[in-house]
C-alpha cells in the first residue's frame, strides 16, 4: 500500500479558479476493493478525476481499497473490529495507542458501529495539518462528525450518500429473528443519527438516484436545494462482451457484498432450491466471501445447498467480467438499492439480468423484457419465475442482455460521474468563497 509522505506544517490555501485542476482529498471509512460499492466507488471516480488532470488523494481505513498508481493512498488504519477472519473481537487495552482508538472502542463497547465516528476524526486530525494541499474533501458515506470540524476550519465538504443506511435499519429490524436481536439491531445502527446530523448541516450533498434523493430528503432531513444527483458509473471497455466465451445454461451469478436482510441474498438461495428441483445441476456464483456463521451459511445448509453454491473472492475484474460473460444470468435479489453498481456492471458485459423492483433498481435496470426481466423484491417464487424465464428462453435472455449494454453504455461511465461531480466541486468552492466573504464584509462593517 503507498502512504502519501510525511505531514508537513500546512501552508495558506488559495482558491482556485474556474479552470484551475482541483486538489481533491477523498475519504472512505472502508474500501473492499471487489464487492462493495464504496471500494468500486473511490477506486474508479478517483481514476476518472486523475484522468481529468485534478489531484485525487484517498484517505482510508481498512480494508483498503485498490487505487491507480497515480493516486496516493494514506492509511489511516482503524482497530479493524469488524475484520473478515474475526469479526466483533474485542481489541486489547495495549491496541489503544491514541484518543481516536478510544473513541472507537468505547463506542463499539455501547453496541454501535464505530468506524464511520472515529475515521472522521482520524482524518482530520491529519487534514488539519495539511489544510494547504487541497481545495476541498470529498466524503465517501461516512458522515461523522469530523466532517463538522473540517468545516469549521475552512475545508469545504461535498458529502456523498448512495443511499441513507436508515434504511438498511428499518430493514434489519423488520427481519429481526426476536425481541432481542431487534434492541441488538438498534444499538448498533445507532451511528445514523450521527449521519443525520452530520448530512443536514452539510453545504452540498451528491447521491447517486432519484430514490435515493427521496429517502436522504426524508430520513436525513437534507434540504432538497442541497441535495443533487450524481450517477455512478461503469467502465464499458473493461465490463464488456467476451467473444468465444460461452454461457453454461447451468450456472447463474450475484454478488454478496453483505450478509444483510437488505440484500435478499434469503430469497435467492430459497429461488436456487425451488430450481433445482427442475434444473438438478444448477450453479449459483456468488462473487463475495461467505462469512462463518452467518445467515446465507445457515440458509445453505437448511436447504441443502452444499456444493450448489460457489463464493469467488479476492480475483481482480477480469475474472468477474469471464463469469459474467459464462453465466445464463445475473440475478440482484436485493430489497433495496440506493444504484445497483452490481446490475450495471452485469449488464455492461451484455449478461441477462434478473433484477427486483426494490428501491432505485429500476431507474437502473430499465423496463421489464426489455433490458432486464424485473421481478417483485422480498418473494423467492418470483425470483424463480424470473430465472426460469431466462434459462428456459436463451435467445429472448440474449437479447435481453444486448439491449441491457446498450442502455449502460450511454447513461453510465466513469468519466461522465467524473464530470458531473467536478461541476459541484466547482459551486461547493463558489459557496464556500462567497460565505467567507460575507463573513469577512459583516466583520470589517461591525
């Protein structure tokens, strides 16, 4: 991993002009480079904005994310509570080596995620040392109250939200299996209040849909003039159509970024069982990590499953682009999407789609036969029935996946995220100025 170099005391920040390259300081609380939209996020817009000719560096806590060599990447590392191999460990006294260490464990002893609280203050406690070398901060869904102090200290903030994680709250606790795993939920989705603080007293906020921008105007009290809407993207030449390779009629896809109710990751293994009682030797790849002891493990095992289900982790693009490219379908079983980053790269490579109607999924995945076969959100039999569809009718599937490429490709690319967000880069600068001075006339005037 490289580490920008060593801080040095911070030198007065000029503003840029209307045409100058912007130096852009880009926070991720986490990054998981493959599965996870905020990994996919800061790695490709970062690119995309290096492209431009701007000065992107990514602050980050683990996992880290993979970024192009030509962006630099400050570790700022958490305890890493929630790791892959032991997740909920308790770190030792000996681990807290500063206050934000202790921030973190104290608020992970009250049953709270504490990550998104104690990498905000992390990160500016390094940014109030290098206020000089960027023009502004780009959050990536942390929303902690470091963001507040970076404002004050004159370091405007655009605030990105995919989607509010009240949501996935709501959500959790609806799915919740008693009474005491409903309290347990509660506690630990506590930090969104914070995230409601912190996203309504932001100047500007992006997010990435039309359902979104509704549910952030209303579960996090955004005003809607500060809210807009950025569309993420998809790199076209890297998800694209592999000539030769041939789909297997006996093995569909998705992507398990979380073990969460959200996902509908439930339905799609109950939709993998009901098939199989018709299609004995069908395969589901799920490109993530199956995480020991957790509900889709339970769920496989309940339906006897072993050995019906694959997990792929930890393989760069181009493997996930060849499994597209051999599956009779993607399917995104999810309650909920604030995007789908899943979606639009399934069908970038021309890879027929099964997709729900939940949230802002069908912005993205377009009309029903036409670029995707929808289905209802929540409902194992019509998950089924939309994957019986395409695997009992390949060539309409086909053409389905065909169609699906070529609505991505004009709406969705990294450059055009790229652009939009450095538009509003541009009046966050604007904003900032003209409320400094106004600060500085109603100084001067008394």
């Amino acid at each position: 991993m490289r580490s920008a170099p060593s801080r040095a005391p911070s030198r007065p920040r000029t503003v840029p002009g209307p045409d100058d390259p912007l130096r852009i300081a880009f926070l991720t609380y986490r990054g998981k480079p493959h599965v996870g939209g905020q990994g996919v996020y800061t790695r490709h817009l970062t690119k995309a904005l290096v492209d431009m000719g701007h000065h992107a560096e990514v602050l980050s806590g683990q996992p880290f994310p993979i970024v192009d060599e030509r962006v630099p990447l400050v570790e700022l590392p958490s305890l890493d509570i929630y790791n892959d191999h032991f997740p909920m460990r308790m770190p030792g006294i000996w681990e807290l080596k500063d206050r934000w260490d202790w921030a973190e464990v104290t608020a992970f002893s009250s049953g709270t995620f504490p990550e998104p609280l104690a990498f905000s203050l992390r990160a500016w406690d390094h940014l109030r040392q290098r206020q000089g070398d960027f023009d502004l901060v780009q959050d990536n869904q942390c929303l902690g109250y470091g963001l507040l102090l970076m404002e004050r200290m004159g370091l405007p903030v655009l605030g990105t939200v995919h989607h509010p994680i009240t949501v996935d709250r709501r959500l959790e606790m609806e799915h919740a299996e008693s009474p005491r795993q409903r309290w347990s939920k509660a506690r630990w989705y506590a930090f969104t209040k914070m995230q409601t603080r912190v996203a309504k007293r932001l100047r500007r906020v992006i997010t990435v849909s039309r359902n979104s921008y509704e549910d952030i105007c209303r579960d996090h009290l955004v005003s809607p003039e500060r809210l807009h809407i950025v569309p993420v993207g998809v790199d076209p030449e890297l998800f694209a159509p592999m000539p030769g390779v041939e789909r297997n009629p006996n093995q569909i896809i998705s992507t398990a970024s979380s073990d969460v109710a959200m996902k509908g990751q439930r339905y799609l293994l109950e939709a993998l069982a009901k098939l199989r009682t018709e299609f004995p030797d069908l395969k589901l790849i799920m490109v993530g990590r199956l995480k020991e002891g957790s509900a889709a493990q339970r769920t496989i095992e309940t339906l006897g499953l072993d050995g019906a289900v694959e997990f792929v982790s930890g393989v760069p693009d181009e493997t996930i682009v060849e499994l597209y490219n051999s599956s009779a379908c993607a399917v995104v079983p999810s309650l909920y999407e604030g995007f789908s980053l899943p979606a639009i790269e399934a069908m970038s490579t021309g890879c027929p789609l099964v997709a729900t109607t939940g949230g802002a999924i069908p912005e993205v995945s377009g009309p029903d036969g036409d670029t995707c076969i929808a289905v209802a959100p929540g409902d194992a039999d019509a998950l089924a029935a939309g994957i019986r569809r395409a695997l009992t009718d390949p060539d309409e599937a086909a053409a389905i996946g065909l169609r699906g490429r070529d609505r991505v490709i004009h709406r969705w690319t990294w450059r055009q995220t790229a652009e939009k967000t450095v538009v509003h880069y541009r009046a966050l600068l604007e904003e900032s100025a003209r409320t400094a001075g106004a600060a500085t006339t109603t100084r001067i005037g008394g």
